[in-house]
C-alpha cells in the first residue's frame, strides 16, 4: 500500500466533507464563520479524521461511511489548535504555514472561532445517523466516547497538566509527561479510532485491539512531534522550531535525551504494529499508518 497517496486521497475527502458541514462564509455574522474555516480549511494532515476513515475499513465498515465523523474530530481538533496558539497558552504565531487565527482575526475572535468549531464539531457527530444511516445507540457510544475526549478527563485536562509543567521540567517523571499527553494528544487518537470501529460495526468485545492500537500511536505521535521541535525543520512543519526547549517545557528529548526519546518512539511503534496485526488484514491501513507517524518530518 502507497500510505502517502491513501492519506492523501482521504485528506481532500475530508476536506471537502468539512467544506460541505461548515457553515459558508457568507452566512451572518460572516467573521465568525471566516474564521472558522480559515483555521479548518487548507492544510493540515487530517490523521485524526484518517484514524477514523481506517479504523471504520478496519472493522468492516465502508470508509466513505465515516466521513462526517471524520470532518467532526477534525473540527475538534482545529478548535484545540487555534487555542493552543493563543498568546496566553503556547504563543505561536504560524500554524499550518500561515499566520495562526488570532494574528488574522485578533485574540477574541480566535477565542470565539475555537469555541464555534468545537461546537459545530459536536454538531455533526449529533446529526451522524441522518448523515450515516448509523443507528442511534451506536451514534450516542460515539459521541460519549468523543466528548470525554474533548473534556477534562482528556483533552482540556491533559492540556491543563501541560500548563502547569512548563518551567518544572528538570523535575518531572517520564510517567507524569505520558500522563499529561495521553490525556492532551493521546485521548482524541483514542476517541478517533474507537469511534470509527464503532461506526464500522465493532462490537464493544472486539474493542480492546482498536483501543491499545490508538493508545501507543498517541503517545507515539507526541514522542516525535517533541523529537521535531528539537531537529525538525520550520518550512517542511511549518511552524516555528525550538520553542519547547526556550519555555522550559517538559518534553521527552527534555527528560530523556534525543536517543532516549528515539528509543521510547520505537518501542511505541512496535506496540502499536503488534496491536494493528491482531486485526488481520483488514488492520494494513492502521499498521502503515504506524511507520507514516514514526517517519514524519512535520
């Protein structure tokens, strides 16, 4: 399997479902909504929404069936993006390769924009059985599965640890940096590949491959975003490099070293190849994706 071309090929399907489920930027008050899709729109990986398209595949289900459920993570996820880069959170100016929503829109608008894409994202995954045919049971695990994700006990809370790190790093445990980023990267990888095999037809018995799969990937997808921070380069990420090291942030290469970091990233990879192979043939999708996040360079 060409992993490049499939990623790319699910990247512009999900982009357009997005374009389709936004609100267009001519519908009142149109900054808001520009905003909206200007964060949303035009770039990105799209890997959470991909999760979700392969894992459907990989429990039987039709990827195309999942699209919407994809469009909504990746509404979630900008949200959290256009946060992170706020002034009073992780201060960056580019995301994507252009300037970040608050440098466009100004601080209260990013602010507002995050907050609308969240809530149109839960907007979609609340209209998934008209827009899927999926039934209302399944459609009500899936947005239960996403909201934990999105809240305290996920995103927010892994975000809120996070916070509270910067400046201690010289005194935190390993343990205490995978807490913070299973919650804050790794808890919507999680709620991304359960709630496509649930949309595929899983059953709730047969979740336990899915469910450690996205766990190691998770924490395999923030081991090397903090290793590209240290050695990535600017223009292929485009975002700025090194900031974690000049806010003293707790990172793995910070608390590891960069091969002990590289190790940790390789062990991660093979435990979440071992889990996508207990899938059998229907986990290819899930297994490249594995060495697509451990080789990225953005």
């Amino acid at each position: 399997m060409n992993i490049t071309e499939y990623i790319r090929q699910w990247a512009d399907r999900i982009e357009a479902t997005m374009a389709k489920l936004l609100p267009g930027e001519d519908v009142e008050p149109p900054v808001i909504h520009r905003a909206m899709r200007y964060s949303s729109l035009g770039g990105g990986k799209r890997l959470r929404g991909i999760l979700a398209v392969s894992a459907c595949r990989a429990a039987g289900g039709r990827e195309e069936t999942a699209l919407p459920l994809a469009a909504a993570l990746e509404m979630i996820h900008a949200y959290s993006l256009v946060h992170d880069d706020l002034p009073c959170m992780d201060d960056d100016d580019m995301r994507r390769g252009k300037p970040a929503n608050h440098k466009v829109f100004g601080e209260a608008m990013a602010v507002l924009a995050g907050d609308a894409l969240l809530t149109r994202g839960f907007w979609v995954l609340g209209r998934l059985p008209e827009l899927t045919g999926v039934a209302g049971e399944t459609a009500l695990a899936i947005l239960r599965e996403v909201s934990e994700a999105a809240g305290t006990s996920g995103l927010i809370g892994g975000q809120v640890l996070d916070v509270e790190a910067e400046g201690r790093a010289a005194i935190l445990a390993v343990e205490h940096l995978e807490g913070i980023h299973r919650r804050k990267t790794g808890a919507l990888f999680r709620a991304s590949v359960l709630s496509g095999a649930l949309l595929g037809g899983a059953p709730a018995e047969k979740l336990q491959p899915f469910a450690a799969y996205a766990e190691a990937l998770g924490l395999l997808f923030q081991i090397v975003d903090d290793i590209l921070d240290v050695v990535g380069d600017a223009r292929a990420m485009g975002k700025g490099v090194g900031r974690d090291r000049r806010r003293d942030k707790a990172t793995y290469p910070a608390l590891l070293g960069l091969d002990g970091a590289q190790e940790m990233a390789r062990r991660e990879a093979e435990r979440a190849l071992e889990a996508a192979r207990e899938l059998g043939a229907q986990g290819d999708v899930l297994g490249a994706l594995v060495e697509y996040v451990h080789r990225r360079d953005r």
